[in-house]
C-alpha cells in the first residue's frame, strides 16, 4: 500500500475551514501529509489548524500544520502567497482546489452581481491558485493537481444553473490543465461530489421536502458524509494515480448513472 502514502509530501487545500475542504486535509494528514490550511478568516484557520492537530492522531515528526490566509479570487495575492510559502521551504506538492460558493434562485431574476461572484469565486479562483502553484511544480517536473467540482459538473436542476455553469467549466478547466501541463510531470484531475452534508448544502439539509426527495433519486439512498470523499482524493494525491490525467472522478451515491 506504500503507493498510496503520501508521507514527505505537502498539500495546500483552498477553503480548508470548515466542510468539505476540511475533511479532505484530515483525510491528507491521516495518509501522512503535512497540511496547509487556507482561508479568508485568520481566526477560523488558527481554530481549524488547532482542531486538525488533535482529531488527525499522532502526526510524524516530518509532518506540520501550517495556515495561509489569502483569498483565492486576488490574482496577485495568490501569486504573492504561494511564492512565499515557496520561499520558506513550505515546497506544494498537491494542490486542492476546493473554495467555491453556491447561490439559489430563478435564472431569469438572478443577480448579474451574483453571477460574477459566482464565477470568480469557483472558476477564476481554481486558475489563479492552479497557475501559480503549477509553476513551481513544472520546474520540480511533479505535482498533483485536484479540483472539487461537483455532479452539477454533468448534471442541472432547477434554481442553480450559473452555479452549474461554474462547475462545468471546473471539469473542462481540469482537461485543459491536464493537456497543457501532464508533458512536465503534473497529473491534474477533479473530484465531483454529489449531495453532501455541509455548510454549503444546510438549506438543502433542513428542507425535509428535498431531503426526500434526494433519498429517492440516489441510488444509495442518503446524503453522503464528508469524510467519503476523502479515500478519492487520497487516490489522486498519491503515486497510485500517476497515470490519470484529466479525470473527473464522481463520488456521489450513483445520482449521476442513474435517471
């Protein structure tokens, strides 16, 4: 199983407060990986990184827990803050881009305002993030590149559809990351999550209507839990995926093959 560790790496996870992001840098640590933990909020990510030390078990003395906060929609902060970590020898080895944001309602009243935050913060962001991460893995001829885009990435439902737009270019971003920069070594692919309990889902979580209904139209029959998603992103982040490129991985209870 030695292909699947991830000792001696590092992984810089985007919107690692809280939910999925949060999950997946537990997932990481608990494979071996020192975590960098990024978000907007300084006082979040102090409490996020405190609470991943404890609940991720006995990390290896060559693991750490390290907080960036800067926001993923600022071109140059980004730069600014990946090449710095850089600097001082916080060296990226997988990149996970996982902040995003929804916002509901009928396309034909949505907010044009909403709709550019929308694509800055789920598409602008994976590139700016991407881009300046991928310049230092180019030179080290290495690197893992995983994008959280979503069953919406394939799939539409009333309500969300600039959402879905963001997430369908997330999947094609993914592609285009993987032609242009698998020749130096990098794998670059998503992981597209169904229905999940978090943050971003609690209206859908409290409505019993839905909650209904998503039971009904997934074939596993339940809201996923976060900590699932965390054995695909493993896969992705380690040498056992040295050769999927491009990919755009469902874990979703089977809602995306069945009608």
């Amino acid at each position: 199983m030695n292909q699947f560790s991830l000792e001696n790496k590092r992984a810089l996870i985007t919107g690692s407060s809280q939910g999925i992001g949060y999950a997946l840098a537990k997932g990481l640590a608990q494979a071996g990986a020192s975590i960098i933990l990024n978000g907007r909020d300084t006082a979040k990510l102090a409490q996020a990184a405190e609470s991943l030390a404890t609940v991720s078990g006995a990390l290896s003395g060559s693991q750490s827990i390290d907080t960036a906060d800067f926001d993923v929609t600022d071109h140059a902060s980004v730069q600014t803050a990946v090449n710095a970590l850089e600097s001082d020898g916080k060296t990226i080895d997988i990149l996970v881009n996982n902040a995003g944001m929804q916002h509901r309602g009928p396309l034909e009243e949505f907010e044009p305002e909403m709709f550019e935050k929308l694509l800055h913060t789920n598409v602008t962001s994976v590139f700016n993030v991407a881009q300046a991460t991928a310049r230092h893995m180019i030179k080290r001829g290495s690197g893992k590149i995983i994008n959280i885009a979503s069953v919406q990435t394939s799939l539409a439902r009333p309500g969300i559809a600039p959402y879905t737009a963001t997430k369908g270019a997330v999947g094609n971003l993914t592609k285009g990351m993987a032609t242009d920069w698998a020749k130096y070594g990098l794998q670059c692919n998503a992981i597209a999550p169904g229905y999940f309990d978090t943050p971003l889902n609690a209206a859908l979580v409290a409505d019993p209507e839905f909650s209904a209904w998503l039971e009904k139209r997934t074939p596993a029959g339940r809201w996923g839990n976060v900590e699932e998603l965390t054995g695909a992103c493993v896969f992705l982040s380690s040498n056992a995926s040295s050769f999927v490129n491009g990919h755009t991985l469902y874990v979703d209870g089977g809602i995306t093959a069945s009608l």
